[in-house]
C-alpha cells in the first residue's frame, strides 16, 4: 500500500525511483489521472538519476496542444516490487500517471491534509 496526502488540492505520494546502477532517490509526485503516462519527471531529476534516453514520444497536453517529450527508463518502487517504466520528461513537479496506476484501487480524502491511498488490486487468471 502507498501512502499520501492532499495538500493544496494535489493528491502526493512519495516512492523511489532509479536508474540503471545508480541509488534510488525518493521523489514526491502529484497523481495526474489526466494523464495516461506512467511518470513524469523534470530534467534535473533525469540527469541526477542518470536514465538511459530511449527516444521521443508525442505527449497531448491539457490545452489540446500536441509536444514531443523525450522518454527515459527507469526503475520505480510500486507495491513493495521494482517496475521498469518509461518517464517522460516535463518541466514542473512530478506526476503518476494511469498507466503506473494500472491494476491499484485509488482512494481519497479530498480536503486539506486528507489521506490518499493506492492499493494494490488482486491478479486475476
């Protein structure tokens, strides 16, 4: 189970991220369930973790505009497992996307200091 909190209407959790050989870093994200991604980051934390560059994706942003970010491999923490996931990288915080929270149940308190909460959903066959 991952744990967060509301804070000025933004739903944060914390975990930690890694690149190949390189210490894991803990970074704090806004969870963005406009965004079908799996994480973004900003370039100082790309370069800090020192990610391997695998190319270029094509992002649609909230005014409608279209962008091409670059895409990085990394290595997050999620439900007590390591997942290899592409990050794109985007100026401003950090956010979790949909895709990194395929297959958990999210939960909210959506007020000041309210308690979010991202639950790990059982396999199915």
């Amino acid at each position: 189970m991952i744990r967060g909190t509301i804070r000025n209407r933004e739903a944060l959790v914390e975990f930690e991220v890694s690149g190949p050989g390189q210490p894991a870093q803990h970074i704090e994200a806004v969870i963005d369930t406009g965004y079908n991604g799996y994480l973004t980051l900003p370039s100082h934390l790309v370069t800090a973790l020192k990610l391997p560059f695998v190319g270029h994706r094509r992002g649609t942003l909230a005014d409608g505009s279209v962008t091409r970010l670059d895409a990085y491999l990394a290595t997050v923490a999620w439900h007590g497992q390591t997942k290899d996931v592409l990050i794109s990288q985007a100026a401003g915080t950090p956010l979790i996307g949909m895709s990194l929270l395929q297959g958990s149940r999210l939960t909210m308190d959506v007020l000041d200091g309210g308690e979010v909460i991202i639950e790990e959903l059982p396999q199915t066959a």
